[in-house]
C-alpha cells in the first residue's frame, strides 16, 4: 500500500474528486514550500463549498465530526495536488493540527481527528501515517466545526 505509483487508483477508489483549493479569505497563502517541507495553512470542514457550521459537544455529535474531518481531508488533497502538481512528490505526511469547535464538556477530539487522519492514510499508505494534537477550541473561522493544517515533507 505504500507504492506512491497507487496514490491516484485510490483517489479513485474513494470516491474522491480533486478540487483546486479555494482562494484565501484573509492575509495569507494556502500553502508554502520550503526545501523538502510543505506548509498546509488551516483548512476548515466545509459543506457544499460553505463553512459546515457547528459546535462538537453541544448541536453536532461525534460521527458527524468524523465526516467534517473527512471532508477536510479531501480538500486537502486538492491542495497538496496545486502545491506539488503530482501527489506522488509527496514523500510523508509529518505533522497534523486538528481543532475541534467543542463545548467544554466534549472530549472526542481525537476521534474527530481519525476521520482525518484515517483518510490520508487510507490514501497514502504508510506515508499517510503522521503525528498529529487534536484539541478543543471555544470558537473557528466563520463558526466551522473543524480545522486542520499539516505538514509534509516532499520529495
């Protein structure tokens, strides 16, 4: 699974459909190279090109944070698609930050992150695999119920 010649055949397999991603809705870029190091700026989990509004905990359940997770996962490959041109110059997935709009009671942030997580895995094989935080905020842009950003090295 970790044959990067793979990595569109799943793309395909999924279901999924690479999307340029979206033009930034305030001061900075969607992403940055900088030697083998690519920057993903946050992503928020978005639903039919609109922000998916919610809090995790207080008007969203936990399965329904998975998808939004997912979602995002998808948009990111899109990103990483306009960052690199061709998916397979990525050598690794390094680092992911997943927040989590939640209430202060909620505690299933690392179980939101899976449904991000899982995707880039289930895309990227053993590259796929990468260490992550996942953590509660009281509030994200435009009021979306999660957001992710990562780090990846290229090849």
């Amino acid at each position: 699974m970790s044959d990067a010649s793979c990595i569109y055949e799943r793309i395909a397999a999924a279901g999924i459909k690479l999307n340029p991603p979206g033009k930034p809705v305030a001061a900075y870029v969607p992403f940055v190279e900088s030697g083998k190091l690519l920057f993903l700026s946050g992503h928020i989990a978005k639903q039919a090109g609109q922000p998916w509004v919610g809090q995790l905990g207080r008007d969203m359940d936990t399965a329904t944070g998975v998808g939004a997770a997912r979602a995002i996962a998808v948009d990111v490959l899109g990103t990483l698609q306009a960052a690199t041109g061709d998916l397979n110059r990525i050598a690794r997935i390094l680092k992911v930050l997943c927040l989590v709009n939640s209430s202060a009671e909620y505690r299933e942030h690392h179980i939101v992150a899976n449904g991000f997580s899982e995707t880039l895995e289930e895309i990227f094989g053993d590259a796929g695999k990468h260490a992550r935080s996942a953590f509660g905020v009281a509030q994200i842009p435009s009021g979306a119920c999660v957001e992710v950003e990562l780090i990846a090295e290229l090849r």
